[in-house]
C-alpha cells in the first residue's frame, strides 16, 4: 500500500480501547481522521453510507457483539465498492484459529492489542509512515 | 422295589419268596391292568411278567410302558411257562422286553439276572440322573451368561456414558477457565496501560505518586503473570498430537527466551546428551522454561546461576533405574546452584499455588512446577526434585522414549 492514509476506521465494541486507539492514532500522526464504528453491522451501514468518502485503512476488532470481525471482513470482501479496503484484524485474541480464518478471508495482517500506550503509538506511526504490505499467512501464525 | 404280574397267586408267591431270599423287595398284580395301575402310582425298578395272563397280556403292558416317558425305561423282564415259541420270545423282546424266561426257572439264575437287571437300571438311573444335572447346570450356566452379558453390557453403557459426562464437565471446565482467564486479562490490560499513561503524562514531579502507580503497576503485572500461567494450566488438558521432539532443540528455543536474564545474571549454562523422544514441543518447551526459569529466577544473590542440564537413558520408568544405551526411558537432570528449598516441602513444591517463597524477594506464582508436573504425567513420565537450602536444587524427570498419549 503506497496511498496515504487519510482516514482510519476502527471497529471495535470497546469503548477504553477506541479511547486508547485514537488517541494512539493522534500521537502518531495528528492529521489522520479517526472515525469508529462498535460492531459489524454498525460498521457496514457507516461504510455503505459514505461510499464517496471511504476511509483508507480497516483496524477490525474480532470479538464483537451482533457481528463479529471474521463475519464482518467476510461481509466487506464481498461488497463490490468495500471489498478494496485493505483491513488489519484487531484483536486481544492471538488465537491461532482466528488468525487462519481471518488471513483466509482476506485481512492483510493480524496484530495483538499491544499491552501498551507507546508500543500501539509506535506500531501505528510505522502503519503509517511505511504503509502495509500483506504478512504471508505463515510467518504470521 | 420290583413288581410281579402273574394271574396265578401260586406264582407270585413262589418269586416273591425267592426274592425275598436275596433281600430283594417286591410287589404283585394279578393282572396287566392292575399292574398299570400299580406302575403309574409307584416306582418300580423291574417288572417281571408273565406272558398269558386273561385280559391284556405281558406283551400288550409292555407296549403301553413302552409307549410312556415315565415307565419306558423301567425294565421288563418275560417269564412264561406256556409259550416258549420263537415267535413268543421275539415279540417279547420287541415290545419292550429285557429278556425273557421260560419255566421251569432256576432260582439262582433268575436272581443273578434280576440283579443284573436292577443294576444297569440303578447305572441308567445314574446317568439320566447326571445328564439331568448336567443339562441343568448348562442352563443356569447359559442364564447366568446371558445374565453377566447384560450386566456386562449395561455397566458399559453406564461407563460409556460417564465418561461423555466427565469429558464433557471437563470440556466445559477448560472453556470455562479459558474464558474466565481471559476476560480477566482484559480489564487488566486496561488498568496497566492507563496507568502507564497517567504516570508517563501527569506524575512527572510526583516521587511518591510515582511510587504508588509503580507499586499498581507491577501488582498488575504479576497479576497477568498469573493469569497467564492459569491460562497455561488450563490448556494442558487439551488433546495434541505427539511428535519426534528433539530435546537439543527444545532446550536451544527455551535458553534464547532466557538470552536476556541469562546475561544479566551472567549465568553459566551446560547442555549435555539430551535425547529426542516422542512428545508435545509445546508442553515439552513449557516444561523446560519453568525449570529453567525456576534455576534462573531463585539463584542466590550476587552467586552467578550455574545450570546443568542433562540426559541419559535408562531402563525402567524409576529414578534408581540404571543406565542403559538401549532403554526406553529417558532421565533429564536439570540441576543448579541456586537457592535450594528443604526437602521435607518436596510434595508440595509441585502442587498448585505452593509457592515457598518469600514474594518480595522472589517473584513466582506458584503454578510453574505444578505445570511442569502436569506436562510430565501427561506424557506419562515422572518427575522429582533432589534440593539443600543453599546449595541448590535438582529437578529429575522420567519420560519415555515413545509413547500413546492419552
């Protein structure tokens, strides 16, 4: 991914953690428009309701009320004006199961909540300064 | 007790008294009707009968005795002083007659046949009376086959069904400390980043809120450390497949893990003839960081680890066994120079949440060994530990070399 990255949506039913992630997202880079979403479901109606104006990257929690990350990713890659949003799963779960499921369906990458403020300011600023390539599937697991 | 039909009284008399010589008791009928009727009531060993009697005939009683299951086996012997023809006597034989006498009749030959007589009928008797028994005996035994068959068959459907239970309970359990542990973590993980955030950003010139964030902090840290170490405890139980493990490898994996703390505590590390066995590397890998870990963790202070770990092959699946090239059970030695504990706690060092040690100095929760012990029992091996306060601990563990896990 060589585009910058404009805007971030976060899909995550944990309110401390889109506290901790936009602030994160603040720290790394001011300019970068934070935008939430707190299920699947919610996620797809904010997504097919501002078709013109999409966000550039995916951060999808997978354990979520009503519709969970791996239903939702399934639901973004079938939708024709969605399905080109690069998503990175989300997740405090580092279960192996979930991960093969979620690269299966199309996430680039996986990433554990890290335990800490500075690390998710590091990893993001990396996210957003170098861009994501797709982790193979093996190396992640 | 042995009946004589004769329509002569004389008859009856003159037997009856020859009998009576010989101890032999008897009884009489005048008639083939009146000895039916006699048979039927009484029991009777020998019949000796008189061929021409008015009315039925010897021949006639003997077919009809014949002829019944309860009289057929009685013998009947013919006595008969008028028909003496071939054809008499084979008729006699042919309704059912022993033998078959013509008169005059010598006494002792009469009675050395009518005890012959009563003798194989006594043997008969015998006999029937064992096969009887033994059909008997065959019956109960089939009963009581069929009978353990269904208790056999009920008690395993009983088992069958107990062990779904208990493998469900323990399917249930695992879930359970699975999730419980982590949800736990969650929450945890929330207080330990906020309050990393609050003393990074606001407590800059605080020493004393300072120290009270880092006594939270590191609470918090030993309590995801437990968690963890639930966590770990709770997957053991879990179902993996075993695979050739080498132990060379294992140990390689679990020193680098420990690169840091090893530099650190500037601690010297012997690996030495470590066997490849048949294994879960994952639990054999956990295995190894706990004991390792223990021996780095609980060295004495300012004394540099010395850590030993070793192999060897033995014979039988006991400590004293010896050793032997071609045994098939392993025996690791992981020995230091550490702290040591006293041996009178030694049943208690594997048990859960038995930590001996004093919690300032030594940081441990108390599930570390009581893992390792579950690993080494789940791959059906044994382990022990030799230790003197100050002079260090050894952690000895049997494994075999190949194995079914459960």
């Amino acid at each position: 991914m060589t585009h910058d990255i404009k805007t971030i949506l976060l899909v995550d039913d944990d309110q401390d953690d889109q506290l901790l992630f936009k602030e994160a997202l603040h720290e790394a880079k001011n300019s970068v428009i934070y935008q939430s979403a707190c299920n699947g479901i919610d996620a797809l109606d904010k997504l097919n309701s501002q078709l013109e104006n999409l966000p550039d990257l995916i951060f999808l929690d997978v354990n979520m009320p009503k519709m969970n990350g791996i239903d939702c990713l399934k639901e973004l890659k079938k939708s024709d004006s969605l399905k080109n949003i690069p998503v990175l799963m989300y997740s405090t779960s580092s279960f192996s199961e979930y991960k093969k499921q979620c690269f299966a369906n199309g996430a680039l990458d996986y990433i554990v909540k890290p335990d800490d403020f500075n690390q998710l300011c590091l990893k993001l600023k990396s996210i957003l300064e170098n861009g994501i390539s797709p982790v193979t599937q093996n190396s992640a697991l | 007790m042995i009946l004589i039909v004769d329509d002569i009284k004389a008859n009856i008399v003159a037997l009856k008294k020859i009998l009576e010589l010989h101890n032999l008791e008897s009884d009489a009928a005048l008639s083939g009707e009146e000895a039916l009727k006699k048979i039927l009531k009484n029991e009777y060993s020998l019949i000796i009968m008189d061929v021409q009697m008015p009315g039925m005939d010897g021949f006639e009683v003997a077919e009809i005795l014949a002829g019944s299951n309860r009289t057929k086996d009685i013998p009947v012997l013919f006595l008969s002083a008028i028909n003496k023809e071939k054809k008499y006597i084979s008729r006699g034989y042919e309704s059912g007659g022993v033998d078959y006498i013509t008169k005059p009749v010598d006494p002792d030959l009469l009675i050395l046949k009518v005890k012959t007589f009563l003798k194989l009928y006594e043997q008969q008797n015998e006999l029937k009376n064992i096969r009887d028994l033994l059909s008997k005996e065959i019956e109960i035994r089939k009963e009581a086959q069929g009978n353990l068959e269904i208790k056999v068959l009920e008690r395993t459907k009983e088992l069958v069904e107990n062990n779904e239970e208990l493998e469900l309970r323990n399917h249930e359990l695992q879930q359970f400390s699975w999730v419980v542990s982590h949800d736990l973590k969650e929450p945890l993980r929330k207080i330990e980043i906020f309050i990393k955030l609050l003393k990074d950003n606001y407590l800059i010139n605080d020493p004393k809120a300072i120290d009270y964030v880092n006594r939270t902090v590191s609470a918090s840290g030993r309590m995801n450390k437990l968690i963890s170490d639930l966590l770990e405890y709770s997957r053991l139980s879990s179902n993996v497949v075993p695979e050739c493990t080498d132990m060379n490898q294992i140990l390689d994996e679990v020193l680098s893990d420990f690169d840091y703390l090893i530099e650190e505590k500037n601690a010297k590390i012997k690996v030495d003839n470590l066997p490849k066995i048949k294994g879960i590397p994952s639990q054999l890998r956990q295995l190894f960081q706990n004991l390792v870990g223990n021996s780095l963790k609980f060295s004495k202070p300012g004394v540099s680890p010395e850590i030993e770990i070793f192999g060897e092959l033995i014979a039988e699946k006991d400590f004293e066994s010896p050793a032997s090239p071609i045994g098939k059970y392993c025996k690791i030695t992981v020995k230091d120079n550490g702290i040591g504990f006293d041996i009178k706690y030694l049943s208690k060092v594997f048990i859960i949440f038995q930590s001996l040690n004093d919690r300032n100095a030594y940081e441990g929760t108390g599930i570390g060994l009581a893992i390792a012990k579950k690993i080494v029992e789940k791959h059906d091996g044994l382990i022990t530990a030799e230790s003197q306060v100050g002079v260090g601990s050894s952690f000895i563990i049997l494994l075999p070399l190949s194995q079914n896990l459960e």
